[in-house]
C-alpha cells in the first residue's frame, strides 16, 4: 500500500508552482533559436552511431527580451526548488525523507499527498 503524508498547503503550492514553472521554461526554450549568439547554419552527415544528416538553419540569437525572459525563469525554477527542498516539513520527518520528497514531486504538489507511481 502506497504512504500518504501530510503535506502542508504551502509546500504543495511551492511545488505546484515550481512544476508550471518548468513546463512554461520547456516551452519557452522550444520556441527560441537554438543559439543565444547570432551563429551560421551548419550541417553535420556523420553521427557516432548513424548515417543521418543532421542540419541547424542560422541562428538569429536570443534578443534582449528572450534572454531576459530564459534567466527569470531560471531563477525563479532556483528560488522554488530552493523553497521546496528546504521546507521545514523535511525536518518533521525521521524517516523516508526521500520517498516523501518523490511522493511530493509525483503528485504535482496536489492532491491529497498520495504516493502515485
């Protein structure tokens, strides 16, 4: 039988948080240019353990916006994981600190604190 915890409302809203805010950084990052610097296309026709080409238009480089936008949601993932891993819940515990933490990231910090699998 999967343990429950009790987690409280607001490390559950710091994950939940830190979750979305992971999602909207993947999102962002598939959306800019694949250099932060204006870069030439290239094409490399040998991979280590395959024949397929591979090819990268030219890049435009993020602009001052995009680059703003990438090092927010850096540090704001940073001060949330923070948050999260130095929550004073961790210190309640005597054992299965690590099996709480995983039960926490895989409900999304909702719910009722079940452990999913």
């Amino acid at each position: 039988m999967a343990e429950t915890y009790d987690f409280p409302d607001d490390l559950r809203d710091a994950q939940l948080e830190l979750h979305q805010a992971q999602a909207e950084y993947r999102a962002l990052c598939r959306r800019l240019p694949w250099s932060v610097e204006p870069e030439p296309g290239w094409t490399s026709e040998k991979q280590m353990l395959n024949e397929r080409v591979v090819s990268f238009p030219a890049s435009p480089g993020y602009t001052a916006e995009e680059a703003a936008q990438v090092d927010e949601f850096r540090r704001r993932i940073l001060d949330l994981s923070v948050t999260v891993s130095t929550h004073p819940y961790w210190s309640s515990l005597t054992a299965g600190v690590v099996d709480a933490r995983m039960a926490l990231k895989h409900t999304g910090g909702r719910g009722d604190g079940d452990a999913a699998a």
